[in-house]
C-alpha cells in the first residue's frame, strides 16, 4: 500500500509540473524519474538525474 501511494505522488508530481510547464510555455523535451530514489538521500546515486545531467552537457 506504502508503495502504492508513492508511485500516485510520483505521478501526481508529474501531471504538476507538465501542467505548469505547459501553462508557463515551457517545452517539454524528455522528463527524467528516479522513483525509487529519495531525493534527501544524496548518497545515492541516481540513475535519471545522472541522465539528466549528461544530456544537460551534451546540449551546451
């Protein structure tokens, strides 16, 4: 059930921000989830963020 209701957040989290990226004229290129990864806990390392970070440097 506890795993459950934080997947709705994570999804609920993401109807959010495309909501408010849609609605501020933000495109949208790819969206990046590490759903099993607690954002608080900076020990680990995060598949997705990595990604995002990687992708980031290869654009500039």
């Amino acid at each position: 059930m506890i795993k459950e209701s934080f997947r709705e957040s994570i999804n609920n989290q993401g109807a959010m921000l495309l909501d408010y990226a849609y609605k501020h004229h933000f495109q949208t290129c790819k969206i990046y989830t590490d759903g099993d990864y607690s954002g608080a806990d900076i020990s680990k390392i995060r598949p997705q963020y990595s990604q995002l970070l990687h992708d980031a440097i290869q654009i500039y």
